[in-house]
C-alpha cells in the first residue's frame, strides 16, 4: 500500500483478516511511510521493496518481523523472487544484488553485479543449483547474471528497447522495440537459450510494442504475448507465426497468462478476459477501473490485480483535510474461484444444468460460448 504497509492474504479461507506485517520504520521516525513499491511472494517467502530503498524479507511461517532487511542507496527499479527457495534480488541504480541465506541460515549478499545502463526488468532463473543465475534487462541490452561470468551480455541492439521479459529455467523471452520508421522490421519476440547464449527463434511482427510475455507458466513449446496493439498472440516456439490471436483489449494488453487450453489476458482499461484457445472465443470478461497490473492462475483459482496509475491521489496526502483516498482512486484485488463439477454443482445455475429437451432452457438469452448437448 502507498501507506508503506505489507500485507499478506490467505486466499483459501474467505472470511481471513489479512495481517499487517511489521512495518519496516520503527515509531520514532518522524513523518510519512515510504511507499511500497515492489512485492512478491513464494511457498515460504514474502518480500517487499520500498521507495527509500529499503528491501524487507519476511517469513511466511514466523510471525510479522522480517528475518531479513537490507538497503540500497537509490530507488529500487526491479525486485525478483525465486519461485521456490529463498532467494531476492534487486536492482537500483546500475547494481543488481542477489540475497540469500547461507548454510547456517543467515542472510548475506550473495552476488553483486555492476551494470552500465538503468535496469527494467530483472528475473531470476527457476531450478538452477548453486549460485543463482539472474537475467536483467537494462534498456536495450540484456544481461545474464551469474557468479562465475558477471558482465555476461545475452542480447543487445544499439537503440532496440526491451519492453518485457520472462524467463523458464533454460530459456529467455523478452520482448524488442525496432526503429519505428523502418517499416520491413516490425517489434518482435526473442527467444534465447540460457546456457548457450544463442538466438533461438525471433517471433510475431507488429507494429505496437509487446508489453507483456509470459514463458515460465505457458505449456511446454509455448508462451503467450500481449502488446500495445491490443492483440494477445500464443506463439508454438517451433514456429514463428502466432497459433493464434485475440483482439482482447481497447487500451492494449498489460498482464497474460495461459495454461494448456485458456488464457486470461488483462488490460489498461481494466478489463480481464477468460479466452478459450481451442475456439478463439472469449468465455467471460470482468470490469474494473483500474489498468490490470497482475493476472496469476491455477486449476481452480484466479487472481488479479488492478492498479492505479496515480498513486497519489487528491485526498491521500498527508496535507489535504480528508486523509482517506476515496474508493474510486484505490485500486482492486479479485480472487476467483473455478467452479469444479464434483464439488460445486449446486453453484452453477439451475437453468445453465437443464438440458436441450426442457422448454425452460431456452426462456433466457444466455450467451454460451460452448454447444454443449447437456448445458
């Protein structure tokens, strides 16, 4: 929150009252919080960045101190959590740094790497034993970090942008922004394999920058993209022309995720798209005010996250008279929840489970993107 509190949710248990996590300025420092800029969490892990600097790491198992803080000079640009595992990196300035515990369980900097440009995007290689290997992207060069090689640089173009970037544990994908003005070389999306430094497959040609690309969560051979044009493309890493491609968004596209038949796309003008991949058709769509910053998914749950642009509204600062933003300015967080046959069929409506043969089935103008023979 812009209050500089952390908050941790159990999204299993509805009526759950999130706990306030310790916050990092003890009751002495005189004026406002800090901002949180950046959190991320994993199975065992919470971590937070702040506007100062200040990184804090909390433990999901150990109550609301942080087991670990350290501080950077400048703002942090990036932060960038292992998937499992404890480990944190962060980026300010042109210093990307890498935390962790050692064997005996204290934390330490494991790695500091000084780059040459402002870093965008920063990740860090899943399923990779002994010291970690991070992959930043610093405005138009892309570095693979690691201890042994630290100014390793796995792509870079001379004025090209990167405009997004995710990372699988041997593969890089990371969007290109071309010259503008030549027209035979349109925005594209590079693959590059980890271990070997190599350009793998160059993908999509559009004319809008791609905003979003979503490589560690996509079935094998795929990945899905999201761009300015308004377009979310899936792209088979054995081709190079989209599988396919939605016009999803009126405002382009800024979060995406997909499994092995749906993908969830979300947009600047807030809206979250449920597709079905096989059909090309959308099942369902959500509005919310804000742009769609976060879209994660499993099985059975979604969440997403809209978040404002303005982070400090009329009505937030600590001078203006009424201290509490109105709700129209605070951004949302949704969890969903997929229905399971087995478990939830008193959920579903009784006229979306009649079937063909009763009159009542067709008194109602329901939409249905699937032509079931049982609905």
């Amino acid at each position: 929150y812009t209050s500089g509190e952390v908050r941790v949710w159990d999204t299993r248990t509805w009526d759950y009252t999130a706990p306030i996590l310790e916050p990092m300025h003890g009751p002495g420092d005189a004026g406002p919080q800090p901002h949180v800029s950046f959190v991320r969490i994993n199975s065992s892990l919470a971590v937070a960045a702040y506007e100062d600097g200040t990184v804090g790491v909390w433990s999901l198992m150990f109550g609301r101190e942080p087991i670990h803080r350290y501080q950077h000079n400048q703002r942090i640009q990036a932060l960038a959590l292992s998937a499992e595992g404890a480990r944190v990196a962060t980026a300010s300035g042109f210093e990307v740094k890498v935390e962790s515990p050692n064997d005996r369980g204290f934390w330490q900097t494991t790695e500091t790497f000084e780059i040459q440009k402002l870093v965008n995007f920063l990740n860090l290689v899943p399923d990779v034993t002994g010291s970690p290997v991070t992959v930043a992207a610093a405005e138009d060069i892309v570095y693979l970090l690691k201890a042994e090689d630290p100014g390793k640089i796995l792509h870079s173009v001379y004025g090209q942008p990167v405009t997004c970037l995710d990372v699988s544990a041997h593969e890089a994908a990371f969007g290109v922004k071309t010259f503008g003005w030549l027209l035979n070389e349109p925005n594209q999306i590079l693959l590059y394999n980890l271990e070997t430094c190599q350009c793998l497959k160059k993908m999509g040609n559009s004319m809008g920058d791609f905003t979003c690309v979503n490589l560690q969560n996509s079935p094998p051979n795929m990945l899905v993209t999201g761009n300015k044009d308004r377009r979310v493309r899936v792209f088979d890493l054995r081709k190079s022309e989209p599988l396919c491609s939605f016009y999803a968004h009126q405002l382009g596209v800024s979060a995406v995720q997909m499994d092995d038949w749906k993908i969830v796309s979300g947009g600047e003008e807030g809206l979250v798209c449920v597709w079905d991949q096989r059909m090309g058709t959308k099942l369902w769509e959500m509005h919310a005010r804000h742009p769609v910053r976060h879209v994660w998914f499993n099985s059975h749950s979604l969440i997403t996250a809209n978040v404002p642009d303005d982070k400090t509204p009329r009505g937030a600062s600590i001078a203006d008279d009424d201290l509490t933003a109105h709700r129209k300015h605070r951004g949302t967080i949704y969890a969903y929840e997929f229905s399971v046959d087995q478990l939830a069929v008193e959920s579903v409506l009784p006229i979306c489970r009649s079937s063909y043969d009763e009159v009542t089935g067709y008194n109602y103008n329901i939409g249905l993107a699937v032509p079931y023979d049982n609905i």
